[in-house]
C-alpha cells in the first residue's frame, strides 16, 4: 500500500513545478516515458531505494477468518513503514557559457531539495488500491545528494546534468 501512495505524492508534489531561471518547469516520472526523447526540462525519476518496516505497541488486527485476504478492524497497532527515496535528477541543457553555466543545475538541484522540506507534514492520504488510510511523516527532514560531473553528449550540442537526492520518509498506518 504505501510505496505506491509515498512515490506518488512525491511525484506530484515535484511535477510541473516552474524552476527559477532557464530550466523551465520539473517532469516527474515514477516509470519514465518510453522511449524518453524529451529532454528540454528537467526531469525528476522518483524511485523507491530501500524501506522497511515496524509495528508499534498496540492491539493487533484479529487473523482474517479465511486466511485468503486481511481486513484490518478496528482497534489495531500502528505500522510504521520507512522508505527511502531516491529522486533522480537529470537534464540536459544547451553548453551555456557566463554566469548561466554556474547556476543553472544547481538551482534544479536547490529548487528540488526546497520542495522536499517546506511540503505540508503530516500529509493524510488514502490508498486508492486499498482504501486504507494513512499519514506521511517527515518527508524532507533528512536527506542526502550527489551532484555528479558534467557530461557532454555525443554532438556535444548539450550538457548532461545529473544528481540525485536520498530522503527517507516514515509511512504510518493503523492496521
């Protein structure tokens, strides 16, 4: 239930957001388009790196009658699921020269980051899939990046810019 419903408000909280300066506006993907030709803005590629998970004290749900499918009941403990976002930076901008060259990928970069920590927590949501309720907690709170070198393309025309943000987020649920 809550990988899809975390990557996509992730997803959603960074789409078509304008970013200052000649980027133009954010494209973010969980499953990129393919094939993937557009590469006028920059593009976010949300993706799920690592969870995991933990059940706090409290009353279970009861075991299903027929053990074919779990219908949680009420009361029941909280779950809380940990998972680690990996958003994916990447664009490719014209070989800019002047003080352009110096700011342009690292605003995307910056603008992303600052999305990550002034969105609104706790976040309640419902699953679609489920129905199940639950609260997003601390996204933005912690996270780490990696800007890596510059790379021209082959016609060299372009400039591939590349980072990637690493932030975990906690999932809570009561089942």
């Amino acid at each position: 239930m809550g990988v899809m419903t975390t990557l996509g408000f992730v997803r959603d909280l960074l789409d078509g957001q304008n970013i200052p300066g000649p980027a133009g506006r954010m494209e973010a993907f969980i499953a990129p388009p393919d094939p993937e030709t557009d590469n006028n803005n920059p593009h976010a590629y949300v993706w799920l790196a690592r969870g995991s998970g933990r059940r706090k004290s409290g009353p279970r749900s009861p075991a299903p009658a027929n053990l074919t499918q779990n219908v949680p009941s009420s009361p029941a403990g909280w779950k809380i699921h940990t998972h680690n976002i990996g958003i994916w930076l990447t664009w490719f901008d014209e070989n800019l020269s002047g003080g352009q060259a110096d700011s342009t990928f690292p605003t995307v970069l910056d603008w992303t980051i600052m999305m990550l920590e002034t969105c609104h927590m706790p976040f309640s949501t419902t699953d679609p899939m489920t129905g199940l309720q639950c609260q997003l907690i601390n996204l933005g709170q912690n996270f780490d990046y990696e800007y890596v070198p510059v790379r021209s393309t082959a016609s060299q025309r372009y400039q591939r810019q590349d980072a990637m943000i690493s932030t975990p987020t906690e999932e809570w649920v009561q089942r």
